[in-house]
C-alpha cells in the first residue's frame, strides 16, 4: 500500500474501510509526520527574519531534523501495515505446522517494533516543537502548539499498539525491557508536553 501516494481523501476512505489496516498505526505515524511538517513550517517562517535572526541556526537544525522525521514516519505509516498483516499471516498458518507459534511471536514482536519507533519519532517531534515554540516565529507559536498535540496523539497511539501486541506475546522477559523501555521513552515525551503547556500559558493561551 503506497500511502504517500494518496490524497487526503483517499487515505480516509482506505481507512474507513472493513479492513484491519491501515490501522491506527499507520494512521498515528501519519500524524507525526504532519506535526514535523507544522514544525516546519514555524521553523520556515522564522528563517530569514531579521527579528529573528539569532535563532537562525537553530531553525535550520530543526528543519533537517524534521525532514528525518517526517520520512522516518513516513515509512513507518507502511512498515505498521506490513507487520499486521504478517501477524494475520502467521495466525492463518495451518495447526500442523510445528513452527506456527514461533512464526506468531516473531511477527508479533515486529509489530511492537513498529509502533515503539512511532512514540520515540513523536517524542522527538514534541521535543522540537517546544524548541519552534519558544524561540520561532509568536505569530505562528499556535502551530508549534498544533504540532505538540499532534505529536503527543501520535505517542499515544504508539503506545496503545504496542500494548495490544505485548498482550499475546509468551516471552515474560520480552515484555518486562519493551514496557521498562516505553516507559522511559513516554516519560520523556510528557516532560517535553508538560514544558510546552507552560509556554502555552506565557502566551496567553486561555484553556477551556
């Protein structure tokens, strides 16, 4: 499935249709790649202004970051596809087959591979927008918000997927360093989220 070649609408009537993928991975994967992408554009509005000019070379930084980013979950929109669907695969495997489980639990590891790169590459994108938003462009500081909560659903997501998988997994060893691990990694993503709704309040943001 080469989901950068769809539209916006294409994707959605892909998604809603009565089939297991893509699925919520895919679709939170596509989500971290617009929050870079918002990133960026803070970043892009900021580059070149003379208001701004000190902070040029860290905007550039964030631009090359966001482009890793953004196709890094880009490809894991189609990596999430590919593991799910190699895990019904090897469910589908005949009951004679002696290496049926060992094939269930390597497909199932794949799959939680996937959606733990997912909430790393979100947790970096948080990380990111809490540099766009203190230091870029004030008049464009409601995107790199934009960008932040995009990101923090993407991490979430993540983190929904790999739960779910780790459920089936037999390998109790396995599962203690993939939670210890997604633990460490959602921790850092809520220091940076919790930094950025400080600055959402300097701004003057109202919450509702």
């Amino acid at each position: 499935m080469d989901i950068r070649g769809m539209t916006v609408e294409d994707l959605c009537n892909k998604i809603k249709e009565k089939t297991p993928t893509p699925g919520g991975g895919a679709v939170g994967a596509v989500i971290a790649a617009l929050g870079a992408s918002l990133n960026s554009m803070v970043a892009n509005l900021t580059v070149g202004k003379k208001k701004y000019e000190d902070f040029d070379g860290m905007m550039q930084e964030v631009l090359a970051h966001m482009d890793l980013i953004i196709e890094k979950a880009l490809n894991l929109a189609e990596a999430d596809i590919k593991a799910f669907d190699s895990v019904m695969e090897a469910y589908k495997l005949p009951k004679e087959d002696p290496q049926k489980q060992e094939k269930i639990q390597e497909a199932l590891k794949k799959a939680i591979e996937t959606p733990f790169e997912l909430v790393a590459c979100a947790r970096d994108v948080m990380k990111f927008s809490e540099i766009v938003a203190r230091w870029g462009n004030k008049n464009a500081v409601s995107d790199a918000f934009s960008a932040a909560e995009l990101a923090r659903a993407a991490c979430k997501i993540g983190e929904y997927n790999v739960m779910i998988n780790l459920k089936s997994i037999d390998d109790d060893e396995y599962k203690v360093k993939i939670l210890d691990c997604l633990r460490e990694v959602m921790g850092e993503a809520k220091v940076y989220y919790e930094r950025i709704q400080e600055l959402v309040k300097e701004n003057g943001f109202t919450r509702i």
